[in-house]
C-alpha cells in the first residue's frame, strides 16, 4: 500500500514535516490541501524557504503523542 503523506485530514492549517520532505512536489501538494507547509529547508537548497520555526520546534510533542499510541 502506498503511503500518501498529504491525505486529507479534519480542519488542519499547517502541515509539520521533517527535512526529508523539503520538496516542492510535497510543498504544491501541501499547499493545493490548503495547509501551510511547515518544513525546514535542507541544508543544500540553493534558494532558502521560509517556514515557522516556532512551530516546528514544537513537533515532537505530537511525535512523543504518536509513539505512546503505537505502543
């Protein structure tokens, strides 16, 4: 089964994600969803992106929420 990590869900505004999905195909999908992508640029991006560091910074809260479920 094909992971899709831009599928729809509730009443969201930003999209968190890790350096890893620091592409544009994920940023224009993202952003057709009508959500903010919320995405640290890589290191090697020629042009940088702007993102909200405030709430990134706040991501592992929901990744600590996530791995309590799993388990």
């Amino acid at each position: 089964m094909f992971y899709n990590p831009v599928r729809k869900s509730g009443k969201a505004q930003w999209r968190l994600a890790n350096r890893c999905y620091d592409a544009e195909w994920f940023r224009d999908a993202v952003e057709k969803k009508d959500h903010q992508p919320c995405v640290p640029d890589r290191k090697s991006r020629s042009m940088p992106v702007q993102y909200e560091a405030h709430r990134y910074k706040h991501r592992n809260r929901i990744e600590i929420m996530l791995g309590r479920l799993y388990d």
